[in-house]
C-alpha cells in the first residue's frame, strides 16, 4: 500500500507523542530522533508488505487459467499465498 510522505510523517509523530505520554516509555535520545526512526519502521513495514503483496498477485497470475481479481477464488488465494508469504519471512 502506497501512503503518502506527508502520512507517514503524521504517523510518525502519533508514534513518538504517544511513547512520550506513556509513563513507562522514557527516551534516551531526542524526541525528533525517536520520530525519525519511527519513520523509518514504519517505511519498511511498508516496504516488505508491499513485496508480500506483489509476491502473492504474482502466484496467481502464474496460474494456468485467468483467476478474475475481486472472485471469490481470487480472494481465498490471495490470502493464502499472503499468508505464506509472511510465514516465509517470520513475521
């Protein structure tokens, strides 16, 4: 999923606000610092769901016949083959 700069800059500072809230959360770097790599995590969470994404579209599209996108067999294969994908990976 594709998410705009300015979005994911948004989410960054929900991350590091709500760290800073938190009683039990005490930072040992800046505030800035803490929103920076946030942004970071988050853009590679983004990052491999998107090659987890293009993985599974690609399984199907190497079927022998035409699966339609948005059938019912499309979707239960899509999940799936996500679902291996991530398993693959560990997460």
């Amino acid at each position: 999923m594709r998410i705009s700069r300015d979005k994911l800059n948004k989410m960054a500072h929900v991350v590091s606000d709500t760290l800073a809230e938190t009683d039990e959360c005490e930072f040992l770097e800046d505030r800035n610092t803490i929103r920076q790599e946030a942004r970071k995590a988050l853009e590679n969470l983004l990052t491999e769901e998107t090659k987890i994404d293009q993985a599974a579209r690609l399984k199907i599209a190497s079927q022998r016949r035409i699966i339609p996108e948005g059938s019912q067999e499309w979707d239960i294969l899509y999940r799936k083959y996500y679902n291996d994908e991530v398993k693959k990976l560990g997460i």
